[in-house]
C-alpha cells in the first residue's frame, strides 16, 4: 500500500501527470518520444504540477525513447516557468539516447539533477 506522502508516478507526454498526494517532492514521468508534435503538451503538462504543494518536481525521462530540440526546448520552458513560479522542476534517469543529446547541448547541469540519475 503507498502512503498518501508519496506521489503517484505518472507518465505524459500525451496523457496529462496526475498527482495524488501532498508530498514536498512529485515524481512524474515522461515517455515515448519528446518532439515538436509533443512538446506543448508537456509544457503545459508539466505546468500543471505548478499550482500543487509539491516543491521539487522529478521528472523521469526513463521511458522517453527520442528527444529532438522542440523537446529539449520544451523541457527547458518548463524548468524556467517552474523556477519562475518558486518550483524546482528537474529531470532525473535519461535513456543513453536522450542523455547523449543533452550531453551534446552542454545541458547536464542545467536539466540533470545528478543525485537522481542512473
């Protein structure tokens, strides 16, 4: 059984992140392919955790199989709109594949959180 003090993982993408609980950290996740066709979505996805008690927003790229730079882009608007409002919204676990493109973009510091990924 799961605590209420811990957040239900959710995927989006193309289906909206659902919060269930009132923890100081959320843990959602993205999956299948980030890219011009998906990347309001998950801007506006992944806005929508901003209005929740939740401060620190992870976000498991586990299960994201292609990023292109609209879904890097996308990625970055959400982490300064966050910021922006007082969240810290990080993404942790890339595929090689999407961390090899982050890697190329000189991003890890700026999207990584290095005490979550692996």
């Amino acid at each position: 059984m799961v605590s209420d003090r811990f957040l239900e993982n959710s995927r989006c993408g193309r289906m909206p992140p659902r919060v269930r609980s009132a923890s100081p950290a959320a843990d959602v996740a993205l999956e299948g392919e980030i890219d011009l066709s998906a990347c309001g979505s998950v801007v506006e996805q992944l806005a929508g955790l901003l209005v929740g008690p939740a401060r620190v927003i992870r976000v498991d790229l586990r299960e994201v199989t292609f990023i292109d730079a609209a879904g890097i882009e996308a990625c970055l608007t959400a982490q300064r709109r966050a910021r922006e409002a007082g969240y810290d919204l990080v993404y942790v676990n890339p595929q090689a594949i999407v961390a090899r493109v982050i890697t190329i973009l000189d991003l890890e510091t700026l999207l990584l959180d290095g005490d979550h990924n692996g």
